[in-house]
C-alpha cells in the first residue's frame, strides 16, 4: 500500500508520454492554424507532465528502496536527481519528437507488424534510440 501513489503516478505519466508520442506520430503540425498550435501545445504538455510525473515515482521509489538498505540521502539529493532527469529527458525527447515531426512518417513501416515500437517510444527517453537519419 506504501508505493499506491508512486505507481498510480508512473502509470498516469507512461500514460501521457504515450498520447504525447502517438500524437507526434500521427499529427505533423505544417502551417501556423489554430489546429496545428493545439496539436503542437498538447504534445509538449504531455510530454512534460508525462515525464514528470514518470521519473519523479521512479526516483520516489529508487530512493526509498536505497533506504530501506541502509544509504540514506538528505532530502535535496533526490529532488536534484527528479529534477535533472527530467529536464535532461524532457530536452532530448523534444528533440527527438521535433525530428519525428519534421520529416513525414516512414511509408516503409506499418505499425500493424510492430505494434510494441509505439509503445516502446512512449517509455521516457525511449525517442532517443529513434534513428537520427534525414531523408533528402
């Protein structure tokens, strides 16, 4: 009953992070309309919240796993960890979606014979092992 929150926030996070990601795939924002703005603004939101509230239930229970051991923290140590896994995640999965974003989704793939790498790029951090590749 200890870790209720800690996991309800990781699933609601991994939940965000996938509508977050699924909306960058299917929706590439092209002109400056109202409609684009939405899309672009719901991404980011997602993904930050999504992100967030992930690797704060992760560090939440890492830090009280390591105490339950014996190593014990002061309190600003695992809000410095929180906070700077997040930013560096949110920073490089912004990028990532923006690479997504700027070039059309690959004609070759269809996403009924690998499902699982949807919701694998949903994982925080996963769009980092995206292929940096551009066509031209």
């Amino acid at each position: 009953m200890e870790y209720v929150y800690p996991v309800a926030g990781f699933v609601g996070g991994m939940a965000l992070l996938a509508a977050s990601v699924f909306s960058a795939f299917v929706y590439t924002p092209t002109t400056p309309s109202v409609v684009d703005s939405v899309v672009t603004a719901f991404t980011g939101v997602t993904l930050q919240l999504g992100d967030f509230l992930a690797v704060s239930s992760v560090t939440a229970v890492l830090f009280d796993v390591l105490a339950a051991f014996g190593v014990r923290f002061s309190l600003p140590v695992p809000f410095a960890v929180g906070y700077l896994l997040t930013h560096v995640i949110v920073y490089y999965s912004s990028l990532r979606i923006t690479d997504v974003q700027s070039q059309p989704l690959d004609p070759e793939f269809d996403i009924r014979e690998n499902p699982l790498r949807l919701a694998t790029l949903s994982i925080p951090g996963a769009l980092l092992l995206l292929p940096t590749s551009r066509r031209q």
